[in-house]
C-alpha cells in the first residue's frame, strides 16, 4: 500500500522561504514512481499544481510559480521537497504531494504577514 506523508513548518513568515517534504512508504523502490508532484488549495479555492519532478530529475513549475520554485528528490530517502521563496501570506494554503496519483493529506502552512 502507498502511503505518502508531508512534513512541513505549519508557519512561516512573509519573504521567507517554505519547504515541505513528503516521504513515501511503499515498501518499493522509489524508481518506481515516476512522476512526483506538489499541489496546493488556498483556503476557499481550488486545488492549484505547483510543479512535478520526474523519474530523471527533471522538474516542471507552474509558470505563475516558477520564478520562486524549485522541487528537489532524494531517492535513498524516499523523498522529494518543495521549496518555495519569497512568500506572501497569498501562499497560505494545505500542501499536498502526490505520486503518480497516490495522494498524500495534506499539510496546512500558513503564512504571516
């Protein structure tokens, strides 16, 4: 069974940089997921796609977001990161990662102002 857990700093002041993990257990080699993606709900909206890495490391953004993004992976630990900078409580939101369609729940950052 797929599990996937974000880990992230629930709050983070304005032009800081935020940074959320997510690890997946699934008792498989990570090489077996290919596609590794963040997403994002604003309180009150709908879900938002920030970026995907992919099985080679190369990583996609959301062009409203990619001057401030970058998603990192680290196999051995079965883990990849999203780092966001310069944040503005806009970035207020529950962080989700997702694995080729396995979903973590969620983790709430706030950002204050």
């Amino acid at each position: 069974q797929v599990q996937l857990q974000e880990s992230g700093p629930g709050l983070v002041k304005s032009s800081q940089t935020l940074s959320v993990t997510c690890t997946v257990s699934d008792g498989a080699d990570t090489t077996t997921h290919r596609y590794w993606s963040w997403i994002r709900q604003p309180p009150g909206k709908g879900l938002e796609w920030i970026g995907t890495i992919d099985f080679s490391g190369s990583a996609n953004y959301s062009p409203s977001l990619q001057s401030r993004t970058s998603i990192s992976r680290e196999t051995s630990k079965n883990q990849f990161t999203l780092q966001l900078r310069s944040v503005t409580p806009e970035d207020t939101a529950v962080y989700y990662c997702n694995a080729d369609g396995y979903w973590g729940q969620g983790t709430q950052v706030t950002v204050s102002s």
